[in-house]
C-alpha cells in the first residue's frame, strides 16, 4: 500500500465510522438506543476502530516512512560517493600527474642544487596526495547527515580535522535557515568547501579561513534554493603572470 494511500484511510476511517455510526443509531437504532446513550457510545467505537484497524496502519506508515528514508540516505550515499569520484579525479589523478612531470624534471636536472629542489618538490607533492587521500577515506566512511543539526556538525568537523592535519584555522559563520538546502545540495556543498580547504592548505599557505554561507538577498518568490558561500584566506595568493604562465603545471 502506498504513502499516499495510507494518509488518505488514517484520515478518513474514523469520520466515515462516526457517519455509518451516526446513520445507523438514526435510522434502525433510534427506538432501543437513547440520544444519550448513543453519545456515549460514538467515541467508544472510533476508540475500538482506532485499536484495531488503524494502529496497523499506523504502523504500516512509520514501515514505509523509514523505507523512504532509507532510499534517500542511499541515494544521498550515492551521490556523494559520485562526488567523491570528481574529487579523485580532480585532485590525486592531477597531483600523480604532477608527480610524474616533476620526476621527469629531476631526471633532466642540470645541477645538484635544481635535483635537490625538484626532490623537495616532489616531497611536498607527495604529502599532499597522501593528505588528499586521508581526507578521501574520510568522506567514504562519513554517512551523508539527515538532519540539519548533524550536517553542520560535519562541517564544523571539517574544519577542525584542516586545524589538526595543517594547523591552519578555519572560522565558520552559517546563517543558512534550517531546510533550505536539499540533501543533494548538502552533499555538493560540503564537497565544495572540503575541495577550496584542501586547496588553500596546499597552496595559499594561509594560517586563517573563514566559511561566510548566507541566503542571497534580494531574490524573487519563489525562484529556488539561492544561497552565497564565500570562502576566505589570509594566505599568499597568486600573482597574475603566474595565472598567465603557459604551461604552468605546478601552480594547478
């Protein structure tokens, strides 16, 4: 039987007990039931129905409410675990691909001095892929949260593991209402600002970051989730010939 349908027989079971009731006591029960009496008996009987037939399907809703929930923390699972994959993707697989071209760079080193930068180099790539899949592993045993009140304590535990691992303070100011966000949208976004802290750990060499996520002003009813998160450093940055350099490698 579905949801739906159970909704619809706990609502109208007892209003159609109390009619049948009510017709019959009027129409065939008058002349041995007295007004009285049959008041008295009109909520002894939705009590009896409610007893029989209608903790059953009580209890057949709260079965198919915790099926519906599981389904979304499985599909929630799923997704992040996609997620999980673009991540693989875009930062070990480039970062062993780093790897590789700074091997080839120690190869054709011309000095002692540029081999022993290169090693360093190389040390330091190596560290972070280790970092990268520290983190990965973490996302693969966390379970997707179902409630806002777990999903923010994820965060706040994202944040404490970049102080841990890098020494680096992550401040967190969320003023997103409860339930704007859909579990999908969680799942993204987590994975979004775990992807910008890892990269300001690997590169801004920044001692402060702060996660700012508030709900976008000035927006039209009705036109969606909208919502700003702003993820700041105090770290060193990029000049703009090296975004420029062609064929930069290193800076990605």
């Amino acid at each position: 039987m579905s949801y739906k349908w159970l909704k619809f027989l706990i609502l109208w079971i007892p209003t159609v007990t109390i009619g049948l009731w009510e017709y019959t006591r009027h129409a065939f029960l008058l002349q041995y039931i007295s007004m009285d009496l049959g008041n008295l008996l009109a909520p002894l009987l939705v009590l009896i129905v409610t007893l029989t037939l209608l903790r059953g399907l009580f209890a057949k809703l709260e079965q198919t409410q915790e099926a519906l929930q599981r389904e979304q923390l499985a599909k929630a699972s799923l997704e992040q675990r996609e997620q999980l994959g673009r991540e693989l993707h875009d930062g070990i697989s480039q970062s062993l691909f780093l790897l590789s071209v700074q091997m080839d760079r120690l190869e054709h080193a011309e000095s002692e001095e540029a081999a022993l930068q290169k090693r360093e180099q190389i040390r330091g790539t190596i560290k972070h892929v280790y970092e990268d899949v520290r983190q990965s592993i973490a996302s693969l045993q966390s379970i997707p949260a179902a409630d806002d009140v777990s999903w923010n304590l994820a965060i706040h535990t994202l944040a404490e593991e970049m102080r841990q691992t890098s020494g680096m303070k992550v401040v967190i100011d969320w003023r997103l209402s409860e339930g704007l966000l859909s579990n999908k949208h969680k799942i993204e976004l987590l994975a979004i600002i775990r992807e910008a802290l890892m990269n300001i750990r690997k590169h801004a060499n920044a001692s402060v970051a702060s996660v700012i996520c508030t709900e976008a002003a000035g927006q039209p009813s009705g036109s969606g989730t909208t919502f700003r998160c702003l993820i700041r450093d105090n770290g060193i940055g990029t000049s703009q010939s090296s975004l420029e350099e062609k064929g930069n490698t290193e800076s990605g």
